[in-house]
C-alpha cells in the first residue's frame, strides 16, 4: 500500500522529492499522512476532491483484502 501511495503520488505532484508520508499501523487499521509543498496539495486533492477520494478509495479496497480500515490523510508541512 506503502508504494501504491508513493508512485501514485509522486506522479501526480510537481515536486515528487518533497512529498513526506508516514505511516502508522495498528493490527486493524493502517493510517497515511501525506504532507507535500503548498503548490503540490491541490494536485493531490483534485478537482472538488475526487482524486483524493479515488485514492482512498483504492486504498480502503487494498485494505479490505487484509481485513483492515485505511485512512488517508493530508497534513500542512
């Protein structure tokens, strides 16, 4: 999930070397903080939200197949 989320977003941002996630995880749930420039973060978040909510998406259904909750979370730097 960890990958999926660093070439997913690092496509998407101008600055890829800048983009700082951390992960932290619990035996049900595993939760991402994204921080990235101020110029990169509506890249990340998309048009009224759908490219963040994809993301989500696609990480809550990664998730599932462990028997696990995924959140995805933008953080300011």
């Amino acid at each position: 999930m960890e990958e999926f989320l660093r070439y997913v977003i690092g496509s998407l941002v101008e600055f890829p070397e800048d983009v700082v996630l951390k992960k932290t995880e619990t035996p049900s749930t595993v939760s991402f903080l994204v921080a990235a420039r101020a110029s990169d973060i509506p890249k990340i978040i998309g048009k009224s939200g759908h490219t963040i909510r994809a993301l989500r998406t696609l990480l809550n259904a990664s998730a599932d197949k462990r028997n696990m909750t995924a959140t995805l979370e933008i953080i300011e730097p």
